[in-house]
C-alpha cells in the first residue's frame, strides 16, 4: 500500500468551513463571539449538565480545576504516572507536590493503592488528610481515562468521599465515554468528580484545532473559574481586576470548528467502534500480542486502540518495530514515558509502580481515525502482525 496511514487526523466531514467562515465574516476571531456560547450550550446539553467553561486547553482546564479544589503550594495531589505528562504539569504550577499512583489492567489508576496509600501512609486529621512521612496535606487526586477507557469511577469515588479529596477528572481522551449501568449509569466521563477536564486536540475524538473544556459538580464554582479564565474581569466596561486571572479563554474561531464538530461526535464514536470491532476479529488469532479491552458496561468513544505486545520484551524492541510499520506506510506510536522517571518529577513520590512499568514498556497504538477505511485497518492489522510476530 502505497498510502501513508496515520495514527489519528481530525475528520472535517461536517459545517466546519462554513462556520468559521461565519465567524471570519462577522469579525468575532477571538476570546469572544457567539460560537463560544453555542459550544459550551451544546456540550452541557449533550453532557446533561448545567456548565461547561470552554478553555484555550485541556491542560489550562486541569489547572482552573485545580484552583477550584483549593490546591496551594506544599499541597500533595495523587496522580497517575502512566499518563500523557500535561495531565501532571499544572500540579507544579500551584507549587504543589504530586504523588504518583500506579495503574490496573485498564491502564487507569488502580484504586486498590489508591485506597493503600491513604490507609497506609496517611492520617485524617481536622477534616484533611494529612502525609505522614511530609506532613503536608493530600488536596485532590486527578483520575485519567486512558484512551477513553473509564477508569473504576465506583472505587475510587468512594476513597475519595471516605478521605475527604477532591477529584479532577482527565476526560482529555474520553468525551462521550459514559457508563451503562451501576452507581454512575449514564454519568459521562467528566462529570462524576468535582471537575472534569476535555481536550479538544487535533488528535482528539473532536478538535478545535487547540482547545479544552471545564466542567464541574457545582454551578456556582464552575462561573467562578470562568470568571479567573477571563483574566477576572469584575467590569464589562472598565478594567477592574478583584483575583488573578488567567487568558484561559477559546477563541470564537476555534469555537466555531467545535461547534460543527459536537455535529458529527456520535457519529465519530459510531466509527471508532466499528473499526475497533473489526481490528478485534482481525487479531483474534494473534500470537505476538492482544488487543487491549474496554471497561464492560460502558459505552466508550473508542478513541485510541492499544495492543499488549505479549512476546519476551528482551527479544523484542518497540522502536524497531514502530520503525519498521513506518517503512510500511503505518504510523505507530509507544505509550507514554512513566511520568516519574521524568527529569522534573524523579524527586517526587511514586507509590509502588509496578503494572505502569509494564505496560509502558508493551503497549502499543495503531491508526484509529475515523476516516480509515476498512482495506486499511485489514493491511495495519496483516502488517502488525507479520513484524510483531517476525521477532
């Protein structure tokens, strides 16, 4: 095959050149405009929630989440390691320390040491929870669903509430993963925490070219980090400043390309999952290696698809093989470094990894766009297969 597959492109199938063309036209480029209104509108309709706070990105969304927990500097927050590292970094810009938490066999934060850590290395005391070895107060703990895979909402909602901290959901790669039945039966991912975190990347289920989204249990909280993300502007007409704020704010243009995109979301999810099905039958006899699951009793956005290279690791170099499909016109990519090996954060606390060693160093992602066809998925799938299992 000639043709060069790519990991994940945006699909702009839908009205996207004709809103932008509309907001081009009617002169609302920036922080402003009606596009910006009408996509928080439509994803707090589409969320079945009251709010939501469109962002420059999801990282700023994680750290006006954050402010909204009462994060402050010598705080600890519980993070994942097995994360992209954006998910971590507005912990530092509070000044705060992260904890790292390894993850469970859905590369999501595993509640069991969630629930350790606090039991064990932690005491409650004057309505916190305190480190004991540190001193300092845990504040919060932010939960990634990997891939839009839902991470154990149940568990670790119920620490949460027993512990007294706040929760921050990364649902950077999951909009429109929510869950089927149990405690949280049609609860989408971001919206069963105390805030909840969007990205809208060009790699995303849905982009904005750049850009994120808030979400967050109360009203009142959420308007007030609105307020911060508008530079915390306390007059419409004269520059009154009563907090810091931040320039956290979408632009109408990218609003616009959202706007159109919210259009087409159920039909990128319907996508995402008839490929991934057919990936599933197509590596049903696989030797080298399986295709990771999702979460049962959950209807997930399917973003990314990830295969457990299950051969001797000694024998088998994960570069190699990433190059090698490269050559075969298929881009490939390996999960993410384990955040706490990372130069900045080697100082911190990382609370027994041991499956996020694992998995980082086995997993990896294939072409998942939403445009692929399906002769493409069968030769990714025949290519993947003849490398992994040449070693």
């Amino acid at each position: 095959m000639e043709k060069y597959i790519p990991l994940s492109i945006p699909n702009f199938e839908g009205n996207e050149k004709k809103y932008v063309d509309d907001a081009l036209q009617l002169g609302w480029v920036s922080t402003g405009g009606a596009y910006i209104t009408k996509l928080e509108e439509m994803m707090a309709e589409y969320l079945h929630i009251p709010q939501v706070v469109a962002c420059q990105s999801g990282t700023s969304a994680l750290h006006l989440a954050l402010l909204g927990c009462g994060v402050e500097p010598g705080d600890m927050v519980i993070v994942p390691t097995l994360t992209f590292i954006a998910a971590v970094n507005p912990v530092r810009y509070q000044f705060a320390e992260p904890v790292f938490m390894d993850c469970d066999d859905s590369l999501c934060m595993d509640p069991q040491k969630l629930r350790q850590f606090c039991e064990k290395e932690c005491v409650r005391s004057d309505g916190y929870l305190i480190h004991k070895a540190s001193g300092k107060k845990v504040k919060a703990v932010i939960v990634v669903h990997v891939f839009g895979n839902l991470a154990d909402m149940d568990a670790i909602m119920e620490i949460a509430k027993e512990y007294q901290l706040k929760v921050i959901e990364d649902a950077t790669e999951a909009l429109g993963s929510y869950f089927e039945s149990g405690k949280y039966q049609g609860r989408f991912a971001g919206t069963i925490g105390d805030f909840g975190a969007y990205s809208f990347n060009g790699n995303k289920i849905i982009t904005t070219g750049g850009g994120g989204a808030l979400t967050g249990r109360k009203k009142e909280e959420v308007a007030h980090l609105k307020y911060l993300s508008t530079q915390a502007k306390d007059d419409p007409h004269y520059y009154i400043h009563n907090e810091i704020g931040y320039n956290y704010r979408m632009t109408n243009l990218q609003a616009a390309l959202g706007v159109a995109q919210m259009e087409e979301l159920e039909e990128f999810i319907r996508r995402k999952r008839e490929n991934y099905l057919l990936y599933q039958k197509l590596f049903t006899e696989y030797t080298a290696g399986k295709l990771l699951p999702f979460r049962e009793h959950t209807r997930t956005n399917h973003w990314f698809y990830a295969l457990e290279i299950l051969k001797d690791q000694k024998n088998l170099n994960l570069r190699d093989v990433i190059m090698e499909l490269d050559k075969l016109g298929i881009q490939t990519r390996p999960i993410w470094g384990l955040v706490h090996e990372q130069k900045p954060y080697q100082e911190y606390i990382a609370y027994q990894i041991e499956k996020a060693s694992y998995y980082s160093r086995c997993v990896l992602n294939f072409p998942c766009s939403t445009q692929i066809t399906k002769d493409e998925i069968r030769y990714v799938a025949e290519k993947i297969i003849e490398v992994t299992e040449a070693v």
